[in-house]
C-alpha cells in the first residue's frame, strides 16, 4: 500500500536516528511541499479570454501573490534548515520539537486552531458533485490553507472523494451530505478572495445549481483529526 508523504514525515521522527538527522528528514519534507505547491486557476480557456480586463488584473494578482507565499516558505524552510545543520544540540532539539508540532499539523493528528474561513456549500438539488468538493479543497490549499475540515472530517494529503450512489458524496469512504462545510484555518481573507475569483469555486456551484457562501472568522477550531497508519512494508532509511 503507498504510502503518503505526510506519513513519510511522521516515520521519519521515530527515535532511531540522532536527533539531527531526524530534523534534517523533517526539513526536506517540508521543503518538498513547498516546492510541489502550484497555483491554479479554475476555469477553461475560454472562460478566461471572454474575461473582463478587470477580472485578468485581479485573477494574475492572485496567482502572484500565491507564487511569492511559496517562494518566501521556501527561503524560510531553506534558512532553517542550514540553521539546524550548524546549531548546537539545543537548538536541534527545541528545532525538534516546534517540527514535530507542525508535522502533526499537516498530518491531521491533532486538533488545531486559529483565524480562517467556513465555506458552506449547499446542495438541495443533488448537482454538486466530488469534483467540485475536491476543487474546493484544492482551491482553499493553493491559498494557504493549514488545516481544513469537511462536516466534522479531516483532511489530509491522502483524503480522497467520489460521487455516493444517490446523494451526497463519499469521503475517504464515509457519505457526507449536503450542506458541505469546509472550515480551513489560515488567512481567511486571502482564502475568500481565492474562492471568489471569477470562474472560481463560487461561480461553479452557482452554475451548477448550488449555493455559495463563506465567511471569514477570527477563531476557527477544527477538533477532527486521523488516526495515522502503520505502514506495513516501509521503514525510515537509517
């Protein structure tokens, strides 16, 4: 069975190298998604070229604000790591702890919290499909999203969704039901903005025949969280 970076990361911490080493691991990881992260921009072609010059301006400035988020993780993950690779064993080992904290973030094994956005997407017609619900998700990623949560299910790098047999959607093999509630924690304002852009998120569930809406918070708790697997064949390189 594959397994997902995110539980390469948690395998990587295990106490069976120096502690050094195990930070080294956890860095690279973390560098990894932020090299990986791409921008995106939903909608087709031709959706675009009919756009209003407005509409391109405020589409081109999203997609470079995003674009500058990635390029200043990555500086920051890159200084940190060359910092942990010439500190003393202190600083490896408070330098530890802090990434184990954020790797059980991005693993989704502990409850988070802190300012972000809920997005309700309801679905009284049955139109909306696991494709939108994962554009959705994708969408509230691209734009910063550090921990996000659909009706009370986490979600992590591994989630999955499909289309349920009747209504309804299927997440990584439970039904969930209109409405959807996705809450994300990060820049809620950043994250609206991504959701509204035109041919975005929210104009597809309103073409689809759903209804949009979301809101911006100062506190958000997501108290869902995953059990991680226990890879069967995988073991950390020593």
């Amino acid at each position: 069975m594959p397994v997902s970076e995110r539980e390469r990361a948690l395998i990587a911490l295990k106490p069976r190298n120096t502690r050094r080493q195990l930070l080294v691991a956890g860095m690279c990881v973390l560098l990894g998604f932020a090299a990986v992260g791409t921008v995106r921009v939903n909608g087709t072609p031709a959706a675009l070229s009919t756009a209003r010059e407005s509409d391109l301006v405020q589409i081109l400035d999203d997609l470079t604000q995003r674009r500058t988020r990635l390029e200043d993780e990555t500086r920051a993950l890159t200084a940190a790591r060359d910092q942990l690779l010439s500190g003393s064993a202190e600083q490896v080992i408070a330098q530890t702890r802090d990434r184990v904290r954020v790797l059980s973030v991005l693993a989704g094994t502990v409850p988070v919290f802190g300012p972000g956005i809920r997005v309700r997407l309801a679905d009284p017609q049955g139109v909306l499909d696991a494709s939108i619900i994962l554009d959705a998700v994708q969408e509230l990623r691209d734009a910063g999203a550090e921990a996000i949560d659909i009706n009370g299910r986490r979600v992590i790098v591994s989630t999955w969704f499909a289309d349920g047999r009747t209504r309804g959607i299927i997440v990584s093999g439970a039904v969930v039901r209109s409405p959807y509630v996705l809450t994300a924690i990060g820049d809620g304002q950043t994250m609206a903005t991504a959701l509204n852009i035109p041919g975005g998120i929210a104009d597809a569930v309103n073409a689809a025949g759903g209804v949009f809406s979301a809101q911006t918070r100062d506190d958000v708790t997501i108290d869902s969280i995953v059990q991680p697997l226990k890879p069967r064949y995988a073991a950390a390189t020593p």
